[in-house]
C-alpha cells in the first residue's frame, strides 16, 4: 500500500502515481510541508519502479498550484536566522532534484495558473501538457528574492534558453499557454476540456514503453545537462536576500500588492 501523504493527495492506479495539489480555495498554494513531503514522495518513488511506471503532478480545481504560501512562507522566512532560511532552500531545491532524478517518466497536467515555484515544479517534470487556459508566473525578484529559487535557474535557460530565461525571471513576465508552447515550456496545449483525454494518450503511450529504456533514457538525458553543483549553489543564493533588511519591505509590498518603497 502506498504511503498516505497530509499535505497532497497521492493515489496509485494502473501502474501511476499522482500527486494533487489540493488547496484550490488557495489555487493550491505550498506550505512548507509540501515541499517536504514532494522531495520525500520522490525519493520513495526511486525504488518503486515496478510498481509505479509513471508520476502526474496536477492541480485541483482552477490551478495547477500559485507557488508558495505568499504569507505564511514569506512572513516566517522573514523571520526566521540565516540557518533556517538556508535550510529551506535546500528543501525546495531537493524537491526538482529528486523528482529529475526519478526513473519514471513525470508529468506535469497544467489546468490552470502555475506561479513561482508551483510553475518549477511543473518544469522539473519531463514533459508538460497544459490547458489552453494555463500561465505560468515568476515572481521571485518581485517578492525581493532570488530567481534561483527552487533551482529554477538551472531549470529555466536548459528549456527555453538563456535569453528567454532573463527575461522571465528578472521581468517577473507572465505567459499564456500559447507562448509556453512557442517558448518549449509546454510540449502540447489542448482545449481546456481535452485535458484529461490528452493526458490518458501520454499515460498510455508511457506505459506501452520498456521502463528500463525509459529510465535510460531519462538518465542520459539528465547527464547531458546536469550540473548538481549549481543546484547547490542556488539554495545558497536563494537564502541571500532573504536576510537582508530590504526583503521585509519587498515582502509587505508583494503582500499589500504595492509598490516596496526601497525601489527606484
């Protein structure tokens, strides 16, 4: 039996998994214990091979997940020492690497809003089908952080290039589901009702395969780009800003949706 999860749901059925992100009153906001459980999921995952061919990450209701809870992430960050902040970071940051490092195909069913590290997570995925009403949002340096949060900057520029990637993280730009696809973010869009159609096609298609090829093929590919050192390097980077005196400022403007006075 699998393991029951407190912060997701989680069932398996026909040899997949899906995790749900189910706060849609919230549009399936993160609390710290997510993050946990995501990387611990994953990592039970690794040898389950067998049993669980492939992984789906999806939203419920409207979303598929707005990113971390704005004020109870950000108002304890705030207030928590430099260790504890470094400590998160490392959290968040071993929720891609586990889940990249999963032999099992992983799929991201993107119905709806994907933001700040609810859209890393998507992306941390192998492949992305998305809803024509889905957008993703970067919001981290406008929340007075780091874009290298969630390892996005090492996720980022290795899908859609470097260029692009500028322009998202430090424009905080949002994106419909037309250019996700023009930028290589999305692998396909489909009309909002086809959704769950499309994504019975890739289970089925996925689940035809031989998982050893799969699983090879998800590590070569990993190799090809991979350099753990950087997602390292990113949590340590992330936890920066987050203990300077300017990031409370940026924190009461992204929540009081003002301008931070601290700005030019």
């Amino acid at each position: 039996m699998p393991r029951e999860w407190s912060h997701f749901s989680y069932r398996e059925e026909g040899g997949v998994g899906t995790v749900t992100f189910d706060r849609p009153g919230d549009l399936n906001e993160l609390a710290f214990e997510v993050f946990r459980d995501v990387r611990d999921l994953a990592d039970e995952l690794q040898g389950r091979g067998d049993e669980v061919r492939v992984v789906v990450l999806r939203g419920a209701g409207a979303g598929f997940c707005s990113g971390g809870d704005a004020e109870l992430i950000l108002t304890g960050l705030g207030e928590a020492d430099p260790r504890d902040v470094y400590d998160f970071a490392q959290v968040t940051g071993a929720c891609v690497r586990n889940l990249r490092r999963l032999p099992q195909p992983v799929v991201a069913a993107v119905n709806g809003l994907a933001a700040g590290a609810g859209a890393v997570l998507a992306m941390a995925c192998d492949l992305r089908l998305l809803a024509e009403r889905a957008r993703f949002q970067f919001l981290f340096t406008r929340i007075g952080i780091t874009g290298g949060d969630t390892a996005v900057c090492w996720l980022l520029p290795r899908l859609i290039g470097l260029g692009r990637a500028s322009e998202l993280l430090m424009l905080n730009e949002g994106i419909d589901s037309e250019t996700a696809l023009e930028f290589g973010i999305a692998n396909r869009v489909v009309p909002d009702q086809a959704l769950e159609g499309a994504l019975e096609d890739y289970l089925e298609r996925l689940l035809a395969a031989a998982p050893a090829g799969l699983a090879m093929t998800k590590d070569l590919l990993q190799r090809a780009v991979a350099e753990d050192t950087v997602e390292e390097f990113e949590g340590w980077t992330e936890s920066l800003p987050m203990t300077r005196s300017e990031f409370g400022e940026f924190r009461a403007g992204f929540t009081g949706r003002r301008r931070p006075s601290t700005a030019p």
